[in-house]
C-alpha cells in the first residue's frame, strides 16, 4: 500500500522524527512511504500552487496517512501548522475525509500530549479515520523495546487499513456563533501606575478581536502600547532547529529581522503582556506559533518571569480545552502570572464590556502587588522535564540553559535535602517494627502533617 508520511520538521531528512519513519520503511518494505516535507518546503508550498496541488494529489491516491512530527514548544511546528491552515483555506478537506490516518511525534515529552490533541482534533475534523499515535522520547529508537512497540504500532495501522476497520472520532466538532460586538459602556478610566504595558496580536482583521482590543486599551488613562507581528514586526522565517541558540542564547536570524529585538525590548521590559488573537482551526494563529516558535532562542530558560500575562480571545476557547491548558502552561513555564482569559463567547456586548475592564483593573493590581498564583501540574512537571534534562542529556547543546539553572537554583534536586533523608532513614527503620508503625500510622500520622503549618500559623501575630 501507498503511505504518505507528512514531515512536520524543519529539518527535512535530518530530523529525529524520520528516523523512526525509515525504521518502519526498513521492516515493512512490501509497503512504500513517500515522505514529503511539508515544513521545510512551506513556502514554496504555499506560494507555488503546482506544488500544494501535488501534495494533495499525492493524499488523494495514498491508502494512509502518518502525521510525523517533532514538537516544537507545546504542538507542532509554526510551518506545519500553516500546511493544516492552507487545507481549510483552499477547501481541500475532502481529500482527506476517510483517509486512515495516525501521528508519529518525538520529543522529551514536555508536552507531547497537548501536540498529540491538537493534532488528533484536526484529523477528526477533517473527518479521517484516526487510529493511533506514538510518542517516543527522541532518543529512544536506540531501545529494543521502543523498536518492538514502533513496529507493532506501524503494523496495527497497516491491519487497519487492509481491514478498513471503524475508527472512533475522539473530538467534537466547534459550534462557533459569536454575537458582533460593539463596545456601549463607558467606565472610568484605569491609572497604569507606571506599570509598563503591551499588547501583542497576530492580525486585526477579526472585527470582534480589533473592537475588544480597543475597548480594553481604552480602559486605561495612559496610552498603551499596541504591536502587530504582521506589520510591525519583521520575522522572515520560523526556527529552524538548529539549536546554534544552544550555547549562549543567540540565534541565526539575529540581525536579519525584528523579531529578536522586539522579543528582548519590548516584551522583556514590559510589566504586562496581553496576547490577542483569533482562534484558526483550534489554535491560535501559524503567526502566533512562529511567534512561540521563535521565542526558543531563549532555550529552555524562562524569559518572561514575573510579568502579568492575559489573553484577548476571538474563539469558542471553551470547547477546545486543549488549547487554554497549551496558553496556561506557556505562562507557568515562563514563571509569570495569568491574570486570565477573555473571548468574545457571551451573550451581549455589555457582558464583554464588563469582564474587559475587570480584566484591566486586575492586571495592574496584580502588577502592583507583585502576586503570583502558585504553580500547578502544568508548571512543576514541565520545568522538572526540563530540570532533568539539562542537568542530563541535552546539557550539551544546551549550555546557556545549564548556567542559567545553576544561577536560578533550578537544580533542587531531592538528595541536597539531608535533613529529610535523615528523617526518612530513622522513620523508615522505626516502621519495621509493628507496634511502633501502627503506632505512627493509627495515631501520630495527621497530627505529624500538619504540626509544622500550625507552628507558622501560631507564629503570626494577630
């Protein structure tokens, strides 16, 4: 049978990704896996009509589909993206409807699964046969039980196909139908406080985007900076992985467009940082994913730590969840605070009007007072991947991220702690002997959890 892998590294041939691909091609040679490279060659793809409609010709008498991908800052690739932009924008869904299809991601796992949704929820709707996704850590090809896994994988997908088996849509379709909104309440004007604040969007073509844009820059008394990455920011191309940024946070396009002076003079210097954009097929824009993208010349760093961030949103973001965890964990990740998130999915304008200046007024009392929620699953898990991973394995290339850790006390690692492995060696040999652990676990258990919190709280004076 014919398979079309679709390569979504900017890489090409060289990527991690097609390495698993050529490992599936080597052990199933009855089968031929053409790979086109949709992410190194997007721009003559999408400039060159002859070509696009080649790779959609190729869909179209393919008997499969793979989605293979490395993931590049919480889903895929900004140039992947824009591929799954032109197949709505030129109306060729139809040519994947039925198609069988499956995803092949390889990353550290810093969010594989976000990527894994996304990526999912576009094959649904499109309406293709979704079967499956494998997500190895990048490295582990190298395992004999990933290989042995990999290849089950690829033979389910083939059997799928001989068979033409059902396959099971995991995502419902986005019921859209906002109210056109028209600001009508006109509230007192908001001190910034010298509190420095920006407003970076993708596009103000989406009227609803542009009129809640205005309405909340109006809410304030001073004037507030407003950057469109379409024409006031020159980004000629998206990351290229070539990790060059690695050693000392520099990256090949320095010089060669805005966008690095943007991302250090205006964002970084900035208090709060308010992202507008319109949702484009369950995510925001491929502008704003190069904008993501490109932000990785920083590594794996936090570049924006300690700002107020929001989000302005033109979109059903409540029914893709997938993406608000992707915007939430992209705030804690960068150790800043989210102040929250406004749509224009309400019944009236006034509602819209209201929630805007409360949004207003709470970003620059929380700028004030310098508060920041504590980090969830979201935040801790994913700075620890990245803990152990520089501390480890990618220490090289990574050693901008390395210095940067150690001078951050990233590096908490459990065993520093003396005084807690003392503790646990003592209670862990008292425990050995069964009156003394009933002893622990029936009576001094939950009094011994909180004797140190009360012992704060029994501190402060009233």
């Amino acid at each position: 049978m014919k398979i079309i892998v679709l390569n979504g590294s900017p890489k090409g041939k060289t990527s991690v990704t097609m390495q698993y691909i050529n490992y599936i091609q080597k052990k199933f040679e009855q089968h031929e896996l053409k790979i086109i490279n949709i992410s190194q060659r997007i721009n003559n793809i999408e400039k060159n009509r002859k070509v696009f409609d080649n790779v959609i010709n190729d869909i179209k008498s393919s008997d499969g589909i793979i989605w293979a991908f490395p993931l590049y800052v919480f889903t895929i690739h900004s140039n992947y993206q824009r591929f799954i932009e032109l197949i709505f924008e030129r109306n060729v869904k139809d040519v994947f409807k039925n198609k069988y299809t499956c995803l092949l991601a390889t990353s550290i796992h810093f969010y594989d699964h976000t990527a894994i949704n996304y990526m999912n929820s576009i094959c649904d709707d499109l309406d293709m046969n979704y079967v499956d996704y494998f997500s190895p850590y990048m490295r582990d090809l190298q395992k004999e039980y990933t290989r042995k896994n990999l290849l089950m994988y690829a033979q389910n997908f083939f059997d799928i196909i001989t068979n033409k088996s059902t396959t099971i849509k995991n995502y419902s379709k986005v019921n859209y139908n906002p109210i056109s909104y028209i600001p009508e309440i006109t509230q007192n004007k908001i001190n910034t406080l010298n509190k420095k604040v920006i407003i970076v969007v993708d596009s103000l073509e989406d009227t609803n985007l542009k009129n809640m844009i205005d309405k909340f820059k109006n809410s304030f008394a001073d004037n507030i900076e407003l950057v469109n990455l379409k024409n006031d920011v020159s980004i000629i191309g998206g990351c290229l992985g070539c990790l060059q940024c690695g050693y000392n946070y520099k990256c090949i396009y320095e010089g060669k467009d805005d966008f690095i002076d943007f991302y250090n003079n205006k964002l970084k210097t900035a208090d709060i940082i308010v992202f507008a954009g319109a949702i484009k097929y369950r995510h925001l824009s491929s502008t704003w994913k190069k904008f993501f993208d490109r932000g990785f010349f920083n590594t794996h760093t936090p570049s924006l730590s300690g700002k107020q961030m929001g989000f302005i949103i033109s979109g059903a973001l409540n029914q893709i969840p997938n993406l608000r965890q992707i915007l939430e964990a992209y705030t804690q990740w960068q150790r800043s605070n989210l102040a929250g998130f406004i749509t224009d999915e309400y019944d009236t304008s006034r509602e819209i009007d209201t929630h805007l200046y409360d949004f207003a007024c709470n970003l620059i009392k929380f700028s004030s007072m310098n508060y920041s929620r504590p980090a969830t699953f979201l935040g801790v898990a994913g700075n620890k991947i990245f803990r152990d991973e520089v501390w480890g394995r990618i220490r090289f290339p990574f050693i901008a991220d390395h210095k940067a850790y150690k001078a951050m006390n990233v590096y908490d690692f459990p065993h520093k702690d003396y005084k807690s492995r003392l503790m646990n060696f003592i209670f862990i040999l008292m425990s050995k002997f069964p009156s003394i652990r009933k002893e622990i676990y029936t009576n001094k258990m939950k009094a011994s959890m909180i004797e140190p919190l009360k012992k704060v709280v029994e501190s402060e004076d009233i």
